[in-house]
C-alpha cells in the first residue's frame, strides 16, 4: 500500500525546510518520494500564489523552536553561573 503524506510535510520538503520534521520521521520517506516532492513545480497548481501565509507560519515556529532552545541553553548557563558565585 503506498503512504499518504499531509499536505504540509510535502510543503516543509518543497520549500527546503524538512529539518523541522523529527529525523525518525524523515527517514521514514522513501528517497524517490522526496524527490518527486522537490522537482514538482507548485507554480501549476491552483492558489499557490497563497503558499506564502504557510511559509511564513513555518517560518514563525522556526523562530519560536529556537526561542526555547536559546532559552533554555541560558537557564543552564544561569546555573552555573549562580552555582560558581555560592562557591567563592
């Protein structure tokens, strides 16, 4: 039986953007299945002219993933540094 895909994976694919996918995920997917995903041309298709309001969502939880990340990374940082201040 060949898998169905949602719509916005082959969109995060067609716009070079899969890496916000978990990797369990996309090694999931069948080489030639990406492929076919990249050399499509969206151009041709009826109201692509409104992919922007999806690229610039995606492009919203990017910020929002690496809004987490660094804040996370300075609570840490914080940390130590509170830990090495109570030490001297």
């Amino acid at each position: 039986m060949k898998n169905k895909y949602d719509s916005s994976v082959v969109f995060l694919y067609a716009i070079g953007r899969e890496q916000l996918l978990p990797l369990d995920f996309r090694k999931k997917i069948p080489y030639s299945t990406i492929s076919s995903w990249r050399k499509t041309n969206y151009g041709n298709y009826l109201g692509h002219e409104f992919r922007y309001h999806f690229s610039d969502a995606f492009k919203c939880f990017e910020l929002e993933s690496e809004n987490n990340r660094l804040k996370s990374r300075l609570l840490s940082l914080a940390r130590v540094v509170h830990k090495n201040t109570q030490l001297h």
